[in-house]
C-alpha cells in the first residue's frame, strides 16, 4: 500500500444538493450527525493503509479546507498526509475543472513527483466501507493496467450509472455511460452464472455499475490523460477509450454502498441510518468512520418521546418534544412540545450566548434552534438555521419541486437553506 497514491475528486457544483451545497462544497456536506461526506473515503484510505492523499476541491471549498486541517494530522515520521489541491490558474492552463480527468490532468504533477506505482481515484460524496486492498490484490493478481469497481444494480437504477460488460475472466470489454434505452441496456445484462461463481446472489441485480472508484498503473494513467483528442471524463471519455488499447478488469463489490449525490438520496440514506439495523454501520470494529474532535459535552434531553434516532454530541432537548425517525446534528436546540418525524437537523457551528439570545428576542428573532410547538416532518434543516415557535413544516400542498424565501423543496423534501429564518406561525 505504501506505492499507492489517492486522489479524491470533490466534485463539480453539486446542484443535484442544492441547496445544501449553496454554501459548501459536496464533499463539506454533514452526514450522520457528526461526520462530513469527505470522511468516508479519506477514513476508508487510513483504514486500508493509505496515507498519501490529495483532495481535488473546486466549488466554496472553505469548509473543507478547515475541516481536513482540523482533522487529519500525521506522525512526520510517517510521511503521511491529506493535503487539498485547489483549482488555479497558472501560465499553461487557466480554466476550472472541466470534468474527472481534467482535474487530475490539472494536478498530474504531484502524480508525477510522487514515487507511486499505482493510482487509486476516489468519489468524495458516497457512502460505503470497502478496503482497498482488495481492490489492490485484484488490480495485481489479474496483470490489469486499470481496475474499476462494480457493484450489481437492479434494472430500475441501471440507467443511473456507468455499466460495464466483462469476459469470463473479468475484463471489461465494454463500457457504456448512464444507458437510456433498453436496447443499450439489455447487451451489459450479466449472467447469473457468472455472478453465483463469484460469490453474488444477485438474479435481481443482474447489471454491474461503475462505483467511481478507479485504480490505475501511474504509466498508463499519465498515457491516458496524455492521449489526443485530450479527455476531460473518466466515465464518459477515458474508459471507452482505454478498453481497447489496455487490459482493464472489475472488482467486484458487494458491501453498502450508496450515492448520496441528490436530495432524496441525501435524505434516504441518512434515515436509513436510525433504524435498528441500520445498513451502514458507524458503530462497526471493522473500518470505524473518522472526524473532526469538537471536545462538545453530551446531549441533554428528559421528558421526551424518541423512537429510531441518531443524536450527536452537545444537544439539548425539551420536555415534551416527540421525535420519530429523525437524525439531530451537533449542537441541535429543540423546543418544547416539538413534534419532528423523519427529518434530518445538521444542528450549529456554534451556541449562543444569553446575551444574543436576550437581543434576539427584543427584535422578534428566533433562537437558533427548533422552537416551541413546532411540527417537521419530511425535511432537511441545515446548519444554524432559526425556527420559530409555533412553526409547520410538512409540506402539505405535497409540493415535489418548488422554492421560496427560505426553503426549498426537491421530490417533496423540504430543505431549509443554512442559516435561514423561518419565523413564529409560519407554514412552509
């Protein structure tokens, strides 16, 4: 693992988050209460032995920047590190990212000045637990010059993803981006025989995706990104391109793994997260999930009804709250008598002090904070968000996609921007 350099991509603009990305990047994004989207791949490297990583950011990268130098600090003696490569002009290119292979064409100095033997891209906005060196046992033993990461989807999600088609051996002979029709679908079918040979149960999931998750020699990663007409996609130019002229194999992955790049799939997966069996597991031995140290006393609560939640540390809950299949944030305030369901608050970057809270309510401003007597339900609350007593959130009209002052909404969920006012009787 020592020759292995990794590269996490963070992503475009992410307007597929919107609006939780108006003011962060994707990989910034709070996930699960206490942890960031940029934690999961960056915990996976340190877990499989990776210590040199380079996070590609572009997009209100701030946070991010803070986060990662806040959070991971190597022994020098090490040579360890995570290090940010930001966008920048420079004498010979003076663009922004034009896609995946373009950001790492822009950065391919520090491929070229690192002793590398192989190079391992990563996705900075999913979810899952894998050890990488798997991946890197398949990537030697087959002789490969890239390996990709598939997963087995159903039909319905196909369409979704990058799908390939592989021989008896498991090398790609075709690739095809985000297929549209069935007659571009049904050739990338994957017999059942070969998945039950390797291990997969998977007659409802016959069709193997592109995880995002790529491993290359360092030769054959600077020839392809060299190579004219100069690619600036991975999925949609670089793997059709390489199938031909070098020997590219999938591993196969069949853990959680989860896309959290929409809304809905922001929200699902964090539900998801709260219930008894939760299908990704932070609690877990195996491969625990890092972050930021915020030194935050324990949650406070009593006197209120909870079923199926996720608190983070330094909360404070009021008598009479009700709370269904919900994750609190940090830092989250809750009133009394709230009702929330199935609802997500990212909680606060920090408290208020009396003072503020004195001078809040002189000017009719709610606290930071859920108020009393407030119901939500279906919802995303971002970070340091003020909502009023008295305040309905649940969408009543069943609104799929819409937007106001202080909210919007995307396929029903309701998102309040971060730092936004909703005030006291207000119904969104």
């Amino acid at each position: 693992m020592r020759e292995v350099l990794s590269l996490i991509l963070g992503g475009g603009r992410g307007s597929r988050l919107y609006p939780l990305t108006q003011l962060r990047s994707k990989p910034a994004v709070p996930v699960a209460g206490k942890y960031r989207l940029i934690d999961i791949p960056i915990s996976n490297c340190i877990n499989s032995g990776l210590n040199r990583i380079y996070v590609l950011t572009q997009f209100l990268s701030v946070s991010l920047h803070r986060h990662i130098a806040n959070t991971y600090k190597f022994d020098p003696f090490s040579r360890g590190f995570v290090e940010v490569l930001a966008a920048q002009q420079t004498f010979d290119k003076q663009d922004w990212y034009q896609g995946t292979a373009d950001a790492v064409r822009q950065q391919i100095r520090y491929v070229i000045e690192d002793p590398c033997r192989e190079v391992l891209i990563l996705s900075g906005d999913q979810l899952y637990r894998m050890d990488y060196r798997h991946l890197l046992r398949t990537h030697r033993n087959s002789g490969a010059d890239v390996t990709i990461a598939v997963i087995p989807v159903p039909e319905t999600q196909a369409s979704e993803f990058g799908l390939v088609k592989l021989d008896e051996s498991g090398r790609v002979t075709q690739f095809i981006e985000k297929p549209r029709t069935p007659e571009q679908l049904e050739p990338y079918r994957t017999p059942s025989e070969w998945m039950n040979r390797h291990g997969v149960t998977a007659q409802d999931r016959p069709f193997l995706a592109s995880m995002g998750i790529y491993l290359f020699n360092r030769r054959t990663l600077l020839e392809l990104l060299n190579a004219r007409p100069l690619a600036t996609d991975f999925g949609k130019e670089i793997f059709p391109r390489s199938i031909a002229s070098h020997k590219v194999v999938a591993h196969l992955f069949d853990g959680y793994w989860e896309d959290l790049g929409t809304i809905q799939a922001y929200h699902e997966a964090n539900i998801a997260l709260t219930g008894p069996n939760p299908p990704f597991d932070f609690t877990s031995n195996e491969g625990p999930i890092y972050t930021r140290m915020r030194f935050l006393p324990a949650s406070r609560l009593g006197g209120v009804e909870m079923d199926h939640c996720l608190i983070g540390d330094g909360c404070r809950i009021m008598p009479g709250a009700e709370i269904d299949r919900c994750l609190i944030g940090v830092r989250s305030m809750i009133g009394r008598d709230a009702r929330i369901s199935n609802a997500i608050l990212l909680g606060a970057d920090r408290y208020e002090t009396e003072a503020e809270r004195s001078h809040n309510r002189s000017i009719k401003l709610p606290d930071i904070g859920i108020g009393d007597r407030t119901v939500i339900r279906d919802a995303i609350i971002d970070k340091d968000c003020r909502i009023g007593n008295d305040v309905r959130i649940v969408n009543r009209a069943r609104v799929e996609d819409g937007e106001g002052d202080n909210f919007v909404i995307r396929n029903g969920i309701v998102v309040v921007p971060r730092g936004s006012t909703v005030p006291d009787g207000m119904e969104i």
